[in-house]
C-alpha cells in the first residue's frame, strides 16, 4: 500500500517562486475547555455520530465518507450517518460543523481545498477554518492530472510548454473559477513561461466533458475524477501534481521532477469542531488509520485513484496552514475572485 507523506512547501521559481517554510506547531484545537460536560474517551462513542459532506451525493467526498461510515460502524458498534450539506462551494456544510458542539458526534469529510483556499476567495466566510476547526486525518490523497484533448500535439509538460510557446495563443484550460485546479494551472503556466485561457465551469466535470468533447484545450483535475476518461482514451494525460510517481497512473511523469516540491491534489480530510476532546480525536485518528489501512480500504482507495495520507493531527494542522498561506499570495498576486 502506498502512503503519502509530509508534503514539502511547494516551491516555484524567479520572480515568482516562494518558498513556505511551515508554522510552528500550534494545533487547531487549543486547549479551551468546552462548556458541557465531557464524555470520557473510554466511552465514546455512546450515540450515533454524524459525518457531513458538504458536495451533493456521488461525489469523492461523499463515496470516502460512506466508506468509512461503515467501517467506523462496524469498529465502534455505533451508528455512523453521513449527511450531504451541499451549497457554498461547500462551505454551508463547513460551516455547520464548524458551529456543532465540540462532542466528537458531529464530524466534517471533504477536499480539504475547500478550507486552504476559502479565506482568500471568499470575503465574508460565515466561520474561521483555522479556528473553528481541528483535523483528525486525512484518509485519502489523490493528485491532480493535466489533461489536454486528445489531438493536441503533447504527452509531457515540456511538449505542452512548446506548443503553448509556438501556437501564438493561449491554450483554453477548463477549471472551476478560484479553485485548486485553477491555481494550480496558473503556477505551472508562470513557472513555464506560457498563458492559459482560463475557461470557468461550475463543476470539474462539466470542464472534463467539454475537454473529452474537444471543445478545450487542458483540464487540471484528481486522478479520481479523470481516470476511468484516460483510461477510455477520451483525454491524455500530461503529467501528475503527486511528489513521486503515482501507482494509479503509471508512466505519466511528476510535475516535481520539473518544478520542485510542486505537490498539489484532492486531499480529503475529517475534521471536528475545535476544542473537541483531545482524547476523543485520538480515537477518531486511530480508528481511521486502522481502516485505511485494512487491505480491503487500501483496494478501495486505489480503484478510486487515492491512497492514504501518513499525517498526523499536528502535521496536518501545520500543512493546512502552510497551503492557506501559499494560496492566499497566489489569489492576491493573480486578483483571483470567487463568482
């Protein structure tokens, strides 16, 4: 089974390129102390707990959440529901969980982007990520591809800068208007010299349809989300944004091995109120990493384009700052605004 590791600040060139050391170690959770009463770890969980996904059903964040529901379920004796909160670019049901009480019942699964990018794309988010929330895991990672239309003249990222280079105008590129996949493309293009026309979509899937279709150039989403239209040949990959090869994509080269430490995906994370028991996430975390890495999950997660997260609470916390800090001078540096 492969594992993810400790993701290095991402790093990109000249003028444009700024290295992120991380933060200090300060977890989310600090140590307030709720103002019911606690229930002890040892007893936890008495009632059923509450998993909510703020997409709509169907999605990566929901099949995740349903997966571990049952295996949370089984572990703990306990109901486990998941409920889909969707709305906001995912920050209603964020929200929501952000305001829960801090008893370990209520619980958030989602691409942790959301949070990283959210403050800086949004003006007036109705809760603060990095204060409302503490991470317990991330159970599954899945790395974005670039995708271009299947006629267009480039099976790597320098045939890709070439073309870009030599047509004389920019290549359409398909993403979600301030998201991941949107930064991230911008990067590359800076770091490589060349311009993207940036197409804006409402969902990633809707700019996969219109890439298999022909109708753009490029598209930049999770190995999850693009998988099954490379391996139909419906679109070509051009290069992964994992730190190493990646298993579920053999043979498509890392953006890393041309611009370091260049690391970017789908990281889907569970998250509770903050000033939840420590005790409590604990058990959360341990009971997660036994179920990711149970050889069943693992195939799950693989068959899906993911794998595990090695993070712990603390790393995670660190990370998530780190990324918010990064995205945020990328959105001030390129004017990017939420629709």
């Amino acid at each position: 089974m492969h594992t993810s590791t400790f993701p290095p600040a991402l790093t990109l060139g000249k003028s444009r390129r700024a290295v992120l050391g991380l933060a200090a170690s300060t977890l989310l959770c600090v140590a307030a102390a709720p103002a019911f009463a606690q229930e002890p770890a040892a007893s936890y969980p008495s009632k059923p707990i509450r998993i909510t996904v703020p997409n709509p059903a169907g999605g990566t964040s929901d099949i995740l959440a349903r997966l571990l529901a049952k295996d949370l379920g089984e572990m703990f004796k306990q109901t486990v529901i998941v409920e889909n909160k969707a709305g906001g670019n995912g920050h209603i049901g964020a929200s929501y969980v952000a305001k829960s009480a801090p008893d370990g019942y209520n619980l958030l699964l989602l691409d942790l982007s959301v949070l990283t990018i959210g403050p800086s794309v949004v003006p007036k988010l109705s809760y603060n990520p990095q204060k409302e929330l503490t991470p317990i895991a991330i159970p599954a990672y899945s790395p974005h591809l670039l995708v271009v239309r299947n006629d267009l003249p480039a099976k790597n990222l320098d045939e890709l800068t070439a073309f870009a280079k030599k047509s004389g105008t920019p290549i359409s590129f398909g993403t979600p208007l301030a998201s991941i996949s949107q930064l991230a493309g911008i990067l590359i293009a800076q770091d490589r010299g060349f311009e993207f026309n940036v197409i804006g979509y409402k969902g990633g899937a809707q700019a996969l349809a219109d890439l298999a279709g022909g109708q753009i150039d490029s598209a930049m989403a999770s190995v999850v989300a693009t998988k099954a239209l490379v391996q139909a040949g419906r679109i070509k990959a051009v290069a992964v944004t994992s730190a190493k090869p990646f298993a579920a994509t053999p043979g498509v080269p890392t953006i890393a091995s041309q611009i370091p430490n260049f690391v970017t995906g789908s990281w889907q994370g569970v998250l509770a109120p903050a000033n939840t028991p420590a005790p409590i996430l604990d058990k959360l975390q341990d009971a997660i990493q036994r179920i990711v890495a149970k050889p069943e999950f693992a195939k799950h997660l693989q068959e899906l384009g993911s794998e595990p997260s090695a993070m712990t609470r603390q790393q995670i916390t660190e990370w998530m700052r780190s990324e918010t800090q990064l995205w945020g001078k990328v959105v001030k540096d390129n004017n990017i605004k939420a629709e």
